[in-house]
C-alpha cells in the first residue's frame, strides 16, 4: 500500500480510483517487471483496502498484466456442474447457472440491470465487460421461468423500497448526471440485488448494491466440497465450462470469441485443449 500512495504523491486512496489503480499496476508490469504472481498480490491488496477498509465498490480494472505462466483453464463437465448445483440453493444457484448457461464472467453477471435481458431473442447484453466493451451473449431458455419468478421477487421489493424512500441504485460514469431520474427506474435495477440496503461511500446515499461477489464464490467452494470434484473450481470455471461444451457442441472458434468477449483469438483457442484426448491426443503404446 505504501508504494501504490507514494507512487501516487502521496495522494489519500479515497481520493482516487480506478484510473490510478490501473496505472499503478501497468507500471509495476512495465517499469518495474514484476512477476505476475507480485502484480496480483498488490492488485489484492488495494482490492481489499478500497472494499474492506474503505467501503468503496470499485468498477474493472483494466491495467497492463505481467505475463503469466501459460496453463491450461480448470473445465468441468456438463455432470460435474449440475452436481455442483444441487447442493446450492437460492440466488446464489440462479447466478451460478447463468454463468454456465452464458459464459459471463462473475461480476458482468452481478453488474446485470433489469434492462439487460432481452427474453424475445433470448440475449443478454453485457455493458462495460473486460475492456469496457459491450457484447451480446445467450440468455438460456431453459432459465426463462426462473430468472422470471426471481426478477418478480426483486420488483416486490424495489416497489418497498420505493415506497420507504428509497429505491435508487448506482449509475455508471456520467449517466448519473445525464439522466439524474434513471437510478429509480425499474429498468436500471440490478437483476441480482444485495438482500440489504447500504451506505454507498461515493455518494453518502442509503441504497442497494448488487450481490457480493464473495459471497457467491464462498458459495461456490462449500458446494463443491459436498460433492466428489476433486478440481479447484470457482464461479470462473463455469465460464470456462461454458466455452468448453460449446466447442464439443462443434460452434466455431470466432462465435465463442464473441460471446465470451475476447479480444484476440488466441485467448480463445486454449479451450481447444479439451477436444484433444490427454497427452496431444497421442494414443500411448501401452495402449
């Protein structure tokens, strides 16, 4: 922390943000060489201060990474992942599906406003992902009947809120000021919201966030160590899955690039590894 604010001048980190800790992080990359496994415990760090110390949500990071070691994504199976739900429960199950059924990262999932889900064409709409673009990407069928019953739930209760005085929920960037009435419209409500209401430190106002990402992924962790997978699987892995199943199911490279959001093919091409047999697909001589 000492080197992020002197870095910085010695400005207060309440006083700064996103902007300041992306260069920060870029110029340990850049400047310094730092490993990557040193730029990911100083990016945890500040990540811990600003919502544990400050109490200060923040938007992605998007900062110049230090290269890292190449291994392949942990994948779970179709089986393994409705083996992993069945021992959740609640909305923590309905985003932990959606993840799988979508292809989401975890906090674009928990970002999501009422608005963003088209049920005529079934697509999601992802605004501000990794690199602050927005991309499209499916909205299961399947999850229809429950994401309809959950958002009913969630209006009961923005219609209470409303009805105590509050209701207002945080604007990204500058849409604030360009629509000062569109943080209590109904479209703008996040599809998961926190059970309870609370301060936010950029405003001062009483309002809902969304879910905390936390609790979804210790969520995650119980679950599966209810069940028999041994692998290190986390709310990313069912994002991982969802590329996984979809190259099994013969989409093509490019389609998955765009649903997943990725920048560069490349990025892409590491799910190809499942469709291979171990070892290169090289069939062994003792076999």
């Amino acid at each position: 922390m000492r080197q992020y604010i002197l870095f910085h001048n010695k400005q207060h980190p309440k006083d700064m943000g996103e902007r300041e800790i992306e260069q920060f992080l870029t110029s340990l990359a850049l400047d310094r060489n730092v490993a990557a496994s040193t730029q990911n415990q100083a990016f945890n760090a500040i990540l811990f201060l600003y919502r544990e110390v400050l109490n200060i949500e923040l938007d992605e990071i998007d900062s110049f990474r230090a290269d890292e070691p190449d291994r392949l994504p942990v994948v779970c199976t179709k089986d393994e992942c409705f083996e992993i739900f069945s021992y959740m429960k609640g909305t923590h199950l309905l985003i932990c599906k959606l993840l799988y059924g979508s292809g989401m990262r975890l906090k674009e999932c928990l970002r999501l406003r009422i608005k963003d889900i088209d049920y005529s064409v079934n697509e999601i709409v992802v605004r501000s992902g990794k690199g602050k673009k927005d991309r499209s990407t499916i909205f299961p069928d399947s999850l229809k009947p429950e994401i309809t019953a959950h958002i009913r739930k969630v209006k009961i209760q923005h219609e209470t809120d409303l009805a105590k005085g509050f209701g207002s929920v945080y604007m990204p960037y500058a849409l604030a000021k360009k629509y000062p009435n569109a943080s209590w419209q109904w479209g703008w409500q996040y599809v998961f919201p926190a059970a309870r209401l609370s301060v936010d430190p950029r405003s001062g106002e009483r309002r809902r966030h969304h879910v905390y990402d936390r609790s979804v992924q210790k969520s995650v962790a119980k679950s599966v160590g209810q069940t028999t997978i041994v692998k290190h699987v986390t709310p990313h892995v069912f994002r991982h899955s969802f590329a996984t199943q979809l190259l099994i199911n013969g989409y093509d490279i490019r389609t998955i690039q765009e649903l997943l959001g990725h920048k560069d093919v490349s990025t892409t091409m590491i799910y190809t590894h499942v469709l291979r047999k171990g070892g290169q697909g090289v069939r062994s001589p003792l076999d």
